[in-house]
C-alpha cells in the first residue's frame, strides 16, 4: 500500500479510497494492509458510515442483479458481484460448511460448477437462457472458509449461441475453469427447436 498513514484522519480518508476500489475486502484484510487491528478498521468504517463486507457485497449485487434477464435471484449460485450483459460478469461464493464435504472440509465441486454456471447464463440478454455443452476443468481443491471470485467473459456470440469462459479463482490463484456454450431461447419457436435438437 506504500507509506502507512500517520494520522486517524490520514488513515481515515485513504481507508475510503481504498474501498471504493476493493470493496469486496474484508476487516481483517483491511487490517493487514494498513498495520493496524482490525478493532481499529471495524471503528474507522463506523465513524466513515461504511458498512461491513457482507453488506457492501450485497448493495452491490441488489444493483446488478437488476440487470439479469434469465435467472431469478435464488437460482444464482454466488453473489453477482458485476455485470454486463452480453459481455462479463463476476460472482463471490463463500465457501460454508454446508457446501463442502463434511469429513474434510473441502468444497463439493457441484457449487463450483453451479457458481460458473449459473454466472455464464445470467450473461445471456434473454429471458430464458440453456446451457448446451461444458467444458470444465479443476485447478486445485477449495477449502471452508475460501472466497471464491468467478469472472466470466462473452468470447463470441453466433444467432442464439453464446460462448463464455468462466475462471474461477481464490486470492488470485486459479481454482476452476470453464467453457459454455449458453443459448438464448427467446419464444416458442426457439423452444421447439432446441427441444428437437
């Protein structure tokens, strides 16, 4: 972060510079990076009107969820964190003892799946969007407790077929990848024909 901060207002105002750039960052991250405690952190977002991680996260996906023509919010695997339809998308999964094995705390590759998934076909600009094929690939496995950051890009897009590619990652290291091909079905003609297929 360069030099630490001398002074609480110092501190202060580089705290509220520095999440409105990463505001997907938790307390104890924050408490790190400034080499103070996270006491300190928890105080300084208090006295700024800052809310802590969770709600910064979900104000955000409230406002890009909005964007989302082909899920509803509960089939989301994740919180949308950003999105652009036809173009990119990213998620957050916090890893919880519910989603992973209980014998050795590792999280169940289905929620991994589900998280890509499920991001790559909220990107269709189309009220009903399919998955057609995918290719998946696991990097390395995911423990309670990780945050799991999906980014998702539209590669191309051919009529009713996107092509989207999924990496997943914790702190910066690739944890899963993944290629969908997504097609949008935008009436009952559509539907006809992809039920033929």
């Amino acid at each position: 972060m360069g030099r630490l901060p001398t002074t609480k207002h110092d501190r202060q105002h580089r705290l509220q510079n520095y999440l409105e750039t990463h505001p997907f960052i938790t307390d104890e991250e924050l408490a790190r990076c400034f080499a103070v405690s996270v006491q300190t952190i928890r105080l300084d977002r208090l006295e700024l009107g800052i809310p802590e991680v969770r709600e910064r996260v979900k104000q955000v996906a409230e406002r890009s969820f909005a964007k989302v023509k082909s899920l509803a919010n509960a089939d989301l695997i994740g919180e949308l964190v950003d999105l652009e339809l036809g173009v990119s998308g990213l998620s957050m999964l916090e890893v919880t003892p519910e989603l992973t094995f209980q014998r050795t705390g590792i999280a169940r590759g289905h929620f991994l799946f589900a998280q890509a998934n499920t991001l790559a076909v909220a990107l269709v600009d189309a009220e009903i969007a399919l998955t057609g094929t995918a290719k998946i690939s696991f990097k390395r496995p995911v423990r309670q407790g990780e945050r799991v950051v999906a980014k998702a890009m539209v590669k191309t897009i051919k009529e009713n077929r996107y092509y989207i590619k999924v990496t997943s990652r914790v702190e910066g290291e690739i944890v899963f990848r993944a290629s969908f091909v997504v097609f949008a079905v935008n009436g009952k003609e559509d539907t006809l024909v992809a039920d033929r297929s």
